[in-house]
C-alpha cells in the first residue's frame, strides 16, 4: 500500500487491508473515505465522530461488514450502521488516566522504596559507628597496640603527603611481644664491644601471673589503664627504695633494691585519670618491647585501685647522657673513646623499634632520654611520648623536647620513622659539641621552633667533629625527610668507620 502524507492528502481509497474502526478517523482534513473491502465489523463511534462521518461526501463508503450493536444506539451513515455512544470516549479517556494512575502509584512506590532503603541505610551506618566507638572504647591497651599519631611503617616518599602521620589506625591487641620485621643483627658484638643481656632470638615474652582487669579510681574503667598480662607484677613489699634520684611534673624516678638487685623504680605522684592512662599506656609498650638497647622492664607495682602505681626498670650507674656529656669534656670523652660506641647502641635501638610492625616512633630522642652504664654502655629510655603529640605540647615542653623535633611534627604534618631521624642529627651534634642544641644563639624558645619548622635552623658540630660524624649529622638533618637516611644506614656508616671502640675511660656524671 502507498504511503500517503496527511496533510496533503484530501481522499482516500485503501482496499484490500485490514482496517480497526478507529482508523476512519485518522485523518481528519480528509472529505472523502472509501474503505470497502477492509472487513470492518462492528463500529462505535461518539457523538463527535459520527457528526464527522455524515459531513463526508455521498461518494464515501464505509462497507461495515454489520450492525450489531452492543452498546450505545444503532444509526445509520453512509449506507453502513455504527453504534453511537459517548460512554466510547470515557472508556478511552478512563483507560488513559488508568494507566497514568498506574504509572503515577508505580512511581511513588519506588521512590518510596529508595527513601525507605536510605534511611534505614543512614541508621545502620550510624549504629555501625557507634558499635565501633564502643567497641574500642572498651578494649583494652593491649601490649603492642598502637596509639594515634604513633605508628606508621610506610616510609615518606615526598613532603607534601607520604609521611604517615602516626596514624588513626587501631593496632591488633597481641599478649605478645612485638614482632621485628626481620632478625636484627648483633651490630653492637661486631663493633668488638660486649654483648649484656639477651639477643633477639633469645628474649621470651614476659609472663605475669596476674592480669588486672580492675578500675582505675573514681570507679570508671578505662582502656589504657588496665595493665597487660606481659607485665610481671611485683609486691609492693619486695621493692626497698634508698634515695630519690630524679623528679618531674607527673612522676619521680627512685634508686631501690629488688632482692639483692640495684633497680630504678618510676613513680607515678599524680593520680589524675589522663596521667594514670599515659603511665600504664607507657608500661604496656615497655613489656611489648626486648632489646639489650632498651631499657628492660622488670616489672610492676600496683594497687587493687591503680591509685598507686610503679614502675620498676633497670638501673643504669652513669644516670643520662646528658649528665655524661656535661660531667665529661670532648677531650675526655671522644668519639674514639666511647661516643661512636654508644651511638652504634642508639642506632641499635631505633632500628628495632622502626624494624617492629607496625613500625614504632619513639618521637623523643635526646640525650636526656639516653641512660648510660659503665658496663653495659647506652640504652634508649622514656618511651612516654611514643604517642600522639600536638604542636601546642611541642612547643611547650621547653627544652627537653623542642629542640631536638624534626620540622614536619612541629608544622603539624603527617610524618613517619624518619622523624626519629632527624632528632638522631640533633643528638649527634648534642654528643660532638657536649651542649644543648642551640645553646649558643640566645634565641626564645619559640623563635629557635619557627625557624626550625621553616628549615632556617639546624644545629651545628664542632670544627674538631669527624668527617664521618659530619657528614651523617647532615643527612640526618635534611629538611625533607625523604632525604634522610634510615636507621639501618646510619648503622651501617657508623660500623664501617674506625671511630666504634671498646669505651676504657671511667665516665663522671652530674
């Protein structure tokens, strides 16, 4: 059948096809129809329509096959019969607004589903995070948990974002001891110096046979002071103390007697809950960690209440670096003559704690921090601040801390091990100039903080210091950590030099 445009045609004559009733009307400008020979059966028609059909010429013809007629009135038009009915229209227009109601309440429905759906998505999402929160704030601080802002084993990469702030991660409790990444070497038996306590492959986790799990005072639980199972507990009567040898804000440090054994025992003296959770946080991670280059936790002592807590660690004769080096001129105690050697031992000590996964950042390393013996050399102490520390605490814990942090934790940045780093350059000119760092300038505090933040500062070795010494305290202090060596380099640098010796001088201390 040819195609015909509506508006141009004026007739039409199809024949032969199969035709609906409805289809008389689909051109409406048309004046003539003749559509014999299509079988049109019954047709009904409105009022409007069959008006339509009686203004067609006489000539049309519709050629209904019947007039039977079910609804509506029988009339005949053009020699045909058709079944005049409005009810037609309603029904088509009902059938239209049927199925746009349809459609309408179809609608609804699923946008009612996917407001139902994101709701009680929102809950579960916000009763998930609650789970959680209560979760950890009922867990203990189990050995070798990591704090905030404390850990992180992904070296930098760049200074803008790879330095993992210590991280808002949460450690895995273990009733273990930290495990090393991989075995440590014995460096400190290579350099030709004497081997005190136990290697690594030889350490045990520490036992305790008893475990509190017993409130803090005041009655409220808290996480950080419930005291790991790693931590021998010591009665309180077995610990004689003879003489107060240091004393701090929080805490002071006595000279004891455990059986026949000289012991440090540091004393918690405000019981204050943020103090009481810092203390045992701290004696947690002692009995998590096992390296002859660390102080070594005996153990513990405290009350059923934790009101009163101690805690009791190995004593060490020559009292701190820094009491050494002022005791002791650089003619006197010299890089040759035990200097080298106990920085090997530091070095020691911040590649275990880097080598432990996850990695452990000490954050405070200064010679303050480094105790010394006469017999076994220097071990690394106070890990304290081996948690998070805000650039409002750095810049105001004076002395003892300021100076010796690396730039990007005072600008508040993310950071990594390499951070220890940099307080390592900071220790090698303390050790070759025997003074504080900066100690010359008579800068502020605050002052000698903005410049070192902005990388216009750093301290600075004598001009008697060693070649080798120089050279790593500039690589130590490099502005942009990723330039920094790692702990295992330096211990290298410092194994391969003939500066590391069997100390033979009797060292003075303030």
């Amino acid at each position: 059948m040819t195609s015909v445009t509506d508006s141009d045609a004026s007739s039409l004559r199809p024949r032969g096809n199969v035709y609906s009733g409805n289809d008389i009307f689909r051109t409406l400008s048309m004046c003539y129809r003749n559509i014999a020979g299509n079988s049109i059966s019954s047709v009904t028609v409105t009022s409007t329509q069959y008006s339509f059909l009686r203004k067609l010429s006489s000539e049309s013809s519709l050629d209904i096959t019947t007039g039977s007629c079910t609804t509506g009135t029988a009339t005949d038009v053009l020699d045909s019969v058709v079944c005049v009915s409005d009810d037609a229209a309603s029904s088509s227009g009902s059938g239209g607004s049927s199925s746009s109601g349809s459609t309408l309440i179809i609608v609804i429905i699923v946008l009612a589903v996917v407001v139902v759906l994101g709701v009680g998505g929102f809950f579960f999402y916000r009763r998930r995070v609650k789970n959680q929160q209560f979760v950890l704030s009922n867990t203990p601080d189990m050995v070798g948990v990591a704090t905030p802002h404390s850990i992180n084993s992904t070296p930098a990469r760049n200074r803008a974002g790879s330095r993992g702030r210590a991280s808002s991660q949460q450690r895995p409790p273990t009733a273990g001891a930290r495990t090393p990444r991989s075995s440590i070497p014995n460096l400190f038996q290579l350099a030709g110096l004497s081997d005190h306590g136990k290697k690594m492959s030889d350490a045990q986790p520490r036992r305790s046979s008893v475990q509190s799990t017993l409130p803090i005072a005041g009655g409220h639980r808290s996480r950080s002071s419930i005291i790991s199972g790693n931590v021998v507990q010591i009665p309180m009567e077995e610990i004689n103390y003879t003489r107060k040898i240091a004393k701090g804000a929080f805490g002071e440090v006595w000279l004891a007697l455990h059986g026949k054994d000289l012991v440090a025992v540091k004393k918690l003296i405000t019981v204050e809950g943020t103090s009481v959770q810092d203390f045992v946080s701290e004696l947690n991670l002692l009995a998590s960690l096992s390296h002859r280059c660390i102080l070594t936790l005996i153990g513990a002592c405290w009350d059923d209440e934790l009101t009163d807590i101690q805690i009791v660690l190995e004593y060490m004769d020559s009292g701190d670096l820094l009491s050494v080096l002022r005791g002791n001129p650089p003619s006197v105690l010299t890089w040759e003559n035990g200097k080298a050697a106990y920085c090997v031992q530091v070095c020691e000590a911040i590649y275990y704690l880097h080598s432990l996964q996850p990695a452990l950042i000490h954050r405070d390393i200064k010679s303050r921090n480094i105790l010394v013996d006469s017999q076994k050399g220097a071990k690394l102490s106070d890990f304290g601040e081996s948690r998070e520390r805000t650039v409002a605490r750095t810049m105001t814990a004076g002395v003892g801390t300021a100076r010796w942090v690396a730039p990007e934790i005072i600008l508040g940045e993310d950071y990594s091990e390499l951070a220890d780093i940099y307080s390592l350059g900071v220790l090698l000119t303390e050790m070759d100039t025997h003074q504080i760092p900066y100690q010359t300038l008579g800068l502020e505090e605050s002052m000698i903080v903005q410049q070192v933040a902005v990388g216009k500062l750093r301290p600075k070795v004598s001009d008697t210091c060693p070649e080798i010494i120089r050279r790593l305290t500039h690589e130590c202090l490099q502005y942009d950590p990723s330039l920094r060596p790692s702990a295992a380099r330096v211990l290298q640098t410092l194994m391969a030099s003939s500066l590391v010796r069997r100390p033979s001088v009797s060292l003075a201390a303030d």
